[in-house]
C-alpha cells in the first residue's frame, strides 16, 4: 500500500474542448513511461450524478467503466491512454458530491452544524479524490477538472483542490494549467493575453500554475514563451507547447520533447525508472501507416457530432494500426434510408449502439444491405438487435421487432429483460458493466478471440428474447457466445456470411492503442478480404 500520492492537477482555461483530458492523459502516459502507476478522475461540475441521462449531443459519447459506471468519455482516453481499467468512482460530479453530502445531513452525521459549501463540500470532494487514491494505489493521481477556470460551477472544486495542495503538501500537489494561444491571421501573430487573463483568474482563486500547456494551432517560439512565464508568474521550462497534431496519439510524444515529464517527476519528486517510451512510438508508428487503406461505415443518428462514437472510431484505428492499414471511417447518417450507392463503395459497415426508434430504418436497410451483397457488418449493442430484426423479417417473421420500438409486434424478438420490468428510473438502472460470456467453437467469434469465455462491457434493457431463440437458429443464426448460465444472447453471427456478428455488448470500451481488441481486428480483417475480391 502507497502512503504517499502525488497529485497532479490539471484546469482549463481560455476555452473548452481544447483537448485537456488528452493533455492529462499524455502527462499520465509519459509518467508510466518512468515506470510510475498513474490513475486518473475526471471531475465534471455539472449538476447530472452522471452522464446515463445525457444525451450524445450534449456531451459525446457515455462511457462506461468495467463496474458499470456511465461516466464521461474522458475517462476512455485515461484508459486508452494509461492502459488501465478505472472504476467509476473515477468521474466525480457535483451531483454525486452533493448526493453524498444531503445523504449524510439526513443521516445527522453533521451533529447540527450548519452545512456549506465550505467547508462540508468542499471536504467531500478531498474525501472522494482521497479515496480514489486509495483505491487505484497509484503513486500519480492526475485530476483533470472539467469546465474552464471561471466556470460558477468549477469553483467549489478549485476551492477543494487549493485546500489538497495546502494539506498534502506543495512538494506533492502540482498545477498544470492548459490555455489556448490564438493566432491571429490580420495580425500575423500569437495572442498570450488569454492565457494571461485566465491564469490570474486561477489565482485570484488561490492558485498558481506550476505548469502552462499552451495549445496552438501552429508551433510558438521561445520568445512567446519567455514572455508567458513572465507575466504568468512560471519556470520558462514549465510554458509548454502542444500544437495541433493528425493524431492524439503524438502528443505524449510532443509532450515529452517539451521535458514535461522532467519538470513533473523533479517538481513533485517522484522516484522515476529510467525512461523507456519505446512501445507508445511503436503505437504511434503502426498508426501512421497508410499505404493500404480499408473502408468502414457507420451507420448511426448522431453522426454530425464524431465524439458520441469515439471509442468505436479509437477502437477501429487500433485494430488498423495493428493489422499495418490505415482505416477511412465513413459516418452515415441513418435517419434517411440507405440507398445502394450510399454505401457501395465501402468495404465494410458498422452499426453502432444508441436508444430510440429515430434512426432505426438507415440501420435496418444496412443489414439487408450486407446480407443481400456479403459486405462484412459488426452490430454493436443495438446493432446487434438490428441485425436480429431484420435477419428475422427477411426469414418471414414479417414486422418483426423491438418491444423498445414496437411493442405491439407480432414477432417480438428484441425483449426486455426480465429484470428491467420493473425498473422506473432511468439514471444507472440499465445492465451495466463488466459480465462474462462464454464463447462457442469453431465460430468467428471464438477465432477472433482466441479463448472460450471472455468478459465485456454493457449497457442495455432489451435482448434477444429467448422465446424465438430456438426458430431463429433453425433459419441459421448462430449463437456464438451468452452468458454463462445460457439465458442471455451476447453474440449472433451467421457461419456462411464472410462477416456478419453483432454483440450485445460494447466492446470498444476495452479496445487500447497497444491492444487492439481482437472483434474489431477480426472485423477488418474480413473488411480488407472483402475490399480484396474481385
Ligand atoms: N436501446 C437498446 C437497449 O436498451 C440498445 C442499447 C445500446 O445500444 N446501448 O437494449
């Protein structure tokens, strides 16, 4: 058991959607390479416990972690990036923040004392930022605050972790703080004024960055750098930059080159291994080939925002990169049908998960696309049920469906669960997390993967309704793997399709960089014979 963690804070500032949580992980990524155990939390001050309810629109992709935790897609990068499997505790809200204190007050753990912000908030937050520490063992704890410094919602968090600094110490607590430098075309130069206002906003909070990660759009010079650890009161070597890069998968590689790692492991002192980034190179190295390229299209209904399929598209780019072929993923939107010459030209289609009957014919019409050509399709979670409806209806069970779309059916063969019945509650109620599914022989299930049983991550009420379970085999679907006592359907293919498999589960939640999950390498694989044939 570790007795000392370290902790490395890391705040946004300027605007969102910079890339913070990549930076964070980058920095985590550099220290493994000392030979450090990093973990990470995410805390997001939005007023959700978590993100289950959320839409995609919103906020990209739910993730969901092997305890089944519906958490935000940050905590996917910290696991691709980190190579770990985090719990859920690791995304902390100011939903669940307040739940844990109302829920405590109500108890009387408080002894009749007023409650505040400060200081019951702020003490739950240490308290659950401690205890993830705790629990993860990990000497580094990188905690990225969602949000921009300034944000209303930030500020009991910025409070908390100033308060962490003071009582754990400065040699074990750094800031990392990550700005935007615009440049300004009419100008023809970088603006650090930004990044300026918005550190002295931090420490108008009490906080002083140890670190500045500039993200630009194009490299800045040293000058500009000199000039930013001047007027924002940090080490010239801790103003660090991060341009723009074609993958996200380079920026521990810049990162590196800026001695961020040196800076870190000196500033809080941390006992390093000599450095060895050899396999992360690798990673990036196989993802960067392209002279062979095969196709995919995804076939969903958020479409216009790529972040609510980000650990499919991580997860097909890993199996790319593993396979040495570069991967052009195609998003099609499946609110309209799919007519032939939308999707002719790809070797492969993907349908991804999602919730509601919008969407539902693109998808459809994709499946009997793949059957009727032999174009390789992977049905993930309710692609999986789509894959099931259709083969169905095109076996004679005509209008056949999903009681989540359909409930009056004739041939319900996509049902809820049993113990979905009686759920009312939306948030956190669904089948989630990590079950174990046993896999058949001589299935393609079974040669991707290599082993017979296999664990997986899900999210989902409705599944294979067992009634039909029977009939649908005797038209030929195989079921390739279910859960250990046999009651539930995890995977159907069809043996004499060239690639035809769906999966009640997610298994792009366990794809990482350095292993790409063995379905989705199994996938392209048939995708790259299929772009192959004459
Ligand atoms: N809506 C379907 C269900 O709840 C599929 C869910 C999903 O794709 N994640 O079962």
């Amino acid at each position: 058991m570790i007795h000392l963690y370290k902790y490395i804070v890391v705040t946004g500032g300027v605007v969102s959607s910079i890339g913070k949580g990549i930076t964070a992980a980058s920095i985590g990524r550099i220290l493994r390479s000392y030979g450090l155990s990093v973990t990470a939390i995410k805390i997001d001050p939005y007023l959700n416990w978590d993100s289950g309810t959320m839409s995609p629109y919103q906020h990209g992709e739910v993730f969901v972690t092997c305890d089944g935790m519906e958490t935000d897609l940050d905590l996917g990068h910290y696991e691709r990036f980190l190579d770990v499997d985090l719990l859920g505790e690791s995304n902390i809200t100011t939903g669940k923040v307040y739940d844990a204190v109302i829920k405590r007050e109500r108890k009387g753990d408080y002894l009749g004392s007023c409650v505040q912000i400060i200081p019951h908030i702020t003490d739950q937050i240490k308290s659950m930022i401690r205890q993830i520490a705790r629990d993860s063992n990990s000497q580094v704890v990188l905690v990225e605050l969602g949000g921009t410094v300034g944000d209303i919602e930030g500020q009991p968090f910025l409070e908390a972790l100033r308060q962490l600094r003071n009582e754990e110490g400065h040699d074990n607590v750094m800031f990392v703080h990550v700005t935007y430098v615009p440049y300004l075309r009419a100008a023809g130069e970088f603006k650090t004024k930004p990044t300026q206002h918005s550190t002295k906003e931090l420490r108008s909070m009490g906080i002083n960055p140890d670190m500045i990660i500039c993200r630009s759009e194009l490299a800045i010079n040293d000058a500009l750098k000199r000039k930013i650890a001047h007027f924002c009161d940090v080490d010239q070597e801790a103003v660090i930059n991060c341009p723009d890069m074609s993958s996200i998968y380079e920026v521990p590689l810049v990162l590196n080159q800026e001695k961020v790692g040196e800076y870190v492991v000196d500033r809080i002192k941390l006992t390093a291994k000599p450095q060895d980034l050899s396999e992360w190179e690798a990673v990036v190295r196989a993802l960067k080939k392209d002279d062979k390229i095969v196709s995919v299209g995804i076939v969903g209904k958020y479409v216009e925002l790529e972040d609510a399929y980000i650990s499919i598209r991580e997860s097909l780019k890993h199996a790319a990169a593993h396979l040495g072929v570069k991967v052009h993923i195609e998003y099609i939107q499946s609110e309209e049908s799919l007519d032939d010459d939308k999707v002719s030209h790809l070797d492969s289609l993907l349908i991804p998960g999602g919730f509601g009957e919008r969407g539902m014919g693109g998808k459809l019409d994709a499946v009997r696309y793949s059957l009727e050509h032999d174009v390789p399709l992977f049905g993930i979670c309710l692609g999986m049920q789509c894959m099931v409806i259709e083969f169905a209806r095109l076996h004679g069970m005509e209008n056949a469906h999903s009681t989540e779309f359909d409930p009056k059916t004739p041939y319900p063969v996509i049902d809820l669960m049993e113990e979905q019945k009686k759920i009312k509650n939306m948030g956190g109620t669904m089948r989630l997390g990590s079950y174990p599914c046993n896999l058949r022989q001589n299935t393609h299930a079974q040669s991707a993967y290599r082993s017979s049983d296999v664990e997986e991550r899900h999210r989902h009420r409705f599944e294979l309704n067992n009634e039909y379970r029977e009939e649908l085999e005797s038209m030929g679907l195989l079921i390739s793997g279910a859960s250990p006592d046999d009651f539930l359907v995890e995977i159907v293919e069809l043996p004499d399709h060239p690639w035809f498999l769906g999966c009640q589960f997610h298994p792009e939640f366990k794809s990482r960089p350095n292993r790409a999950h063995p379905l989705f390498v199994s996938f392209l694989q048939a995708a790259i014979r299929n772009k192959e044939s004459p």
